[in-house]
C-alpha cells in the first residue's frame, strides 16, 4: 500500500492561506499571479494595499531554502530596500516586518478585497 501525500492547507508558502492571515490582521491584499510555469521558482505573487503601499510579495519555494518559503518584497525601493527577501515558515515573521516598516492596516473584515455591504431591509 503506498503512502498518499496530502498537502497542508496551513502552509505559508500556500497563497490562499497567507492572503487569509494578512487580511486576518487588516491588510488589503490582492491576488496578482499565480499561474507560472513548471520552471519558473516563483510559486504566486500577491500586492498589499494598492494605492498606498503598493508592496508587492512573491513567494518563491525550491525546497533548497532553510525554511519552504523565500519571500521577495518589493515596493520601489520606498519603505524596503530593493532586493529584500525574508526566507521563514513563520506568518508572524511576515507580519511583523510590514509593521516594522510601516505598512498600513487599513482595513478589517473584508471579503476578497471588497468590502461587506450592509443589509437593507
């Protein structure tokens, strides 16, 4: 009997799991591109609070890293340097290092990048 391996739905390198916890924390994020070829190290690429910072995140995962998850950063060169990479399995890392360079959290119970509307009645 072979062994199926399953994927971990809680994985940082997961796009839909890290988008979940950045919103989960106020962030504004859009899914960008997540559709690169089989040769391409990229994994996905996201963009956190377009019109204000405009940071732009790309996962890279090639196993040879210490940790699955090697993150470029890039915003211009505005608040992080250019060529700014965070390699981590840790979503509080992450977190963290927006805070620290002042990335706003701009907003809080949205809904794939939308707002909830109000019920009327």
């Amino acid at each position: 009997m072979s062994k199926v391996m399953t994927k971990k739905k809680n994985n940082v390198t997961t796009q839909g799991y890290f988008v979940k916890r950045l919103r989960d924390n106020g962030f504004y994020v859009v899914k960008l591109f997540d559709r690169y070829s089989n040769d391409d190290l990229r994994k996905w690429t996201v963009l956190i609070n377009p019109k204000i910072d405009s940071l732009i995140i790309t996962c890279v995962d090639n196993g040879d890293w210490p940790y699955r998850g090697l993150y470029e950063f890039n915003d211009g060169g505005r608040k992080f340097p250019k060529g700014f990479h965070i390699n981590t399995d840790s979503m509080e890392v992450i977190i963290k290092h927006l805070l620290e360079f002042k990335i706003g959290q701009i907003t809080l119970n949205n809904n794939d990048g939308r707002q909830k509307r109000k019920k009327t009645i």
